[in-house]
C-alpha cells in the first residue's frame, strides 16, 4: 500500500512506473493493467504510462548514456523512463518532477536506488542539450520504433515511412462517430460548438475533436447520440454498405464500434461473433447504450459448426486479427510487445479466418477483409494468396490507409464472391 498522496505526482509516477514494468515483463495494457490504479489518479496515471510507452526507444537511449550499467531494479528503471518523459514534457516542472520521482523511489526497491533517481535526472538535465543532439544522429532511437519494425517500413514505404513513424509517436486524435438514427452530424457538432467544443466534420458521421475530452463532457453519450471512434474505422461500414434488411455477419466484433456503425446505417438481420463471453459482453453494453440490437454469440467464427445455421449471408465484416502497426499510437505497448515472428503468426490466423467465413457469403454477396495494420504480410499480399485460392472471389475495392492527423491506419479489401 503506497503512502504517497492519491492526488500527488509521485503517486501517478510510481504507479506509472509499475504498469510500465509490467508492460516490459510481457503484459499488455489491454489485460486492464490501468484499471487497478485508483479511478482519482487513473488519468495522471495513464498520461504518464501512454507517454512514456510512446517515447520508450528515446528514453532507453538516453538511459544507456546516463547509467554506467544497467539496473537490475526494473521498477526503478522505469521509475526514470516515466520521469524523463515528464521532465520533456514539463520542463518548467523540473525541480518538482525530480523531487516527487525521488519520493515515488522510495516506496521500490527498498528504498536503496532514491540516490541514483536523484543523480540520473539531474545528470539528464544537465546533459539534455547534448543528448538531444546524439538521439537526432541515431536513427533508430529518434524513430522510437523496434529496428525490425522500422525496418519493414522503409522497405514497404521509402517515401512515407518518416510520417508513419511520426504519427506512431504522437497522440491520437479524438473522433467522433454520430449516430444518425437520433441525430443529424452537423446538427451535433453544432450542439459541440453551443459548449465551446471545436470539431472538424469527416466522412458521413464523423467529427474529429480540436482537443480530446472525457466522454461525460459530450453532450448526449449516454443517449446513444454519438460514440467515439476513428474516421478511418468509419470507412468499414461505408464500404460494406449492406441493404436494408439484409443478413449480415460481424465476425470478430468487439467491443463493437463497427457493428453498431452498420446498424445505424441501416435496419439488418445482423450476428456479431467475439471470442470471449467478456468482450461480446462489451458488444451488448455499446448497442444498448445507442438503441440498438444484434445477435451476439460467443464463439471461434472459424469454427462455422458452434454458431453457424448453413443460411448465407448478403455481407460479411471480417476485421481480423491484426499487429495492430496502424494504431499503435493508441497502443503504445505493442511495439515492444511484438516480435518480427507475429507477423508471419497474425498472417496465418487470418488465412483460416478467411477461408473459414468465405462459405457463409451467399453468391452475390460480399465479404470485407480489414486490418488495422500497415504491413502487406498481412494485407494486400495476404489478399493476392486468397485470390489464389478462391477463384470466385473477386477484388472490387482495396485502399490502405496510412495513420496521420486525421485518422490511424487500416486495409481494407471488399470481395464479392461470383453469382
């Protein structure tokens, strides 16, 4: 039990601090790591931990400069990655971030390293001109990126990849998506403007935000009047399109964003499959929060002989399982998470996926594959190794979309399969 004060810095550090240790010990922050932290410190907290993920290759460069040998204390190690971020980012907060990562050090390791955070931040202070200039000369620690990753970047995108990896280090934008069976989108984002919320319109639904904000600030969420997604998941339902009244599968739905997207679009006979009866759970919260209906089943939507009844359907969504390389901004973890290997691992799983779901797509309908990756292994040449295979599989629409200041990063291809 820490006796830091809650609303303290040293508390949101320390606690920063743990998760990102955690993290580097091979958990991911999906497995509700910032949910243990107190509700009052959660958002210093998870400022901290997102920061410091996000900038984790510039902060181990710097370590490797400030510490004449690596520290064993893997908590107090990240005790000074978090610190230096703050110290980045605040740096007219120095002399209180230094003392308050002081304080945080002495609830680990027994107390023993208090000393070296003291000296490491100091001696980083007083370095910082002269670090900055080494990081900017060393490709890799100024890319923040795993050099595996980096590396197929500048292969897959010599021209664009320094903007990938830019987008990759910044914070997300804040989207909307209006749900236009209660509310027109200029309409709300009028609502916005009455409250002095700045917002750009994108797409048929889309708002994205000046500055991100609590969801309780946004007038009308808990009545279904709008959610927060992407611009660039938007685009799934705006592909798939399907008719009124048409049937139609979600395969890998949750927490249901895209589901509910397509059931605001239109009224469809719609089933959306999750693996786990927790995230299909997620799926009922979000569509009875907007007033919406599907039917959710816990299931592997490969294995069509635990939930499929043999009638086809007129559309199917399979957004697959993925690297996640396109929003990894919003999940800082995965760059260290990930190993070159998961690629080829994703890859093969989405091959059974799709090859699974293509019997359920009546003649004349149409299947969309999407990722929210940017590495081909898993998109467009995963979809030329399909093609392959089903000869009655026609390509209609492809698009990569490449993260930026307006949305993340998907593949999408739209098949239909020949009547």
């Amino acid at each position: 039990m820490s006796k830091l004060p809650l609303n303290s810095l040293a508390f949101a550090l320390l606690n920063a601090a743990r998760i990102d240790a955690a993290v580097f010990a091979g958990q991911s922050l999906a497995d509700g790591l910032l949910a243990r932290v107190d509700a009052a410190a959660r958002p210093a907290v998870q400022d901290l931990v997102y920061g410091s993920l996000r900038q984790y290759g510039r902060g181990d460069f710097f370590l490797s400069r400030l510490l004449s040998k690596p520290l064993d204390a893997e908590e107090v190690r990240a005790l000074l990655l978090v610190a230096i971020y703050r110290l980045e980012t605040r740096p007219d907060a120095a002399h209180t971030v230094v003392d308050q990562a002081v304080a945080a050090a002495g609830e680990l390791a027994e107390g023993r390293l208090r000393a070296l955070v003291n000296a490491v931040l100091r001696n980083f202070l007083r370095q910082q001109v002269v670090l900055n200039g080494e990081l900017a000369a060393d490709e890799l620690a100024s890319s923040q990126h795993p050099e595996w990753w980096l590396r197929q970047l500048q292969m897959t995108y010599p021209q664009d990849w320094p903007a990938i990896v830019a987008a990759g280090n910044a914070p997300p934008p804040m989207a909307l998506r209006v749900n236009l069976r209660r509310c027109g989108r200029d309409e709300y984002q009028a609502r916005l403007s009455t409250e002095d919320i700045a917002s750009t319109a994108v797409g048929e639904a889309g708002l994205v935000l000046e500055k991100p904000l609590p969801v309780d600030r946004l007038p009308g969420f808990a009545a279904g009047l709008v959610s927060v997604q992407d611009p660039g998941a938007q685009r799934a339902a705006d592909l798939l399109a399907p008719l009124p009244g048409g049937r139609v599968l979600d395969a890998c739905a949750a927490p249901g964003g895209k589901t509910a997207h397509l059931l605001e679009r239109a009224e469809l006979d719609l089933i959306a499959l999750d693996l786990k009866p927790s995230r299909c759970r997620r799926i009922e919260e979000n569509l009875a929060r907007l007033g919406l209906h599907a039917g959710i089943k816990a299931a592997d939507c490969a294995k069509l002989s635990t939930w499929w009844d043999g009638r086809p359907f007129d559309a199917v969504l399979a957004d697959v399982p993925c690297t996640a390389s396109g929003v990894v901004r919003r999940n800082p973890d995965s760059k260290w998470l990930r190993r070159v290997e998961d690629v080829a691992s994703f890859a093969a799983t989405q091959a059974r996926i799709l090859d699974a779901l293509w019997p359920v797509v009546r003649p004349g309908g149409k299947l969309l594959y999407v990722t929210c990756s940017v590495f081909p292994a898993e998109n467009g040449e995963q979809i030329g190794r399909f093609l392959e295979r089903q000869r009655e599989a026609v390509r209609c629409h492809e698009e990569q979309l490449l993260p930026s200041a307006e949305h993340d990063g998907f593949y999408y291809c739209l098949l239909e399969k020949s009547a």
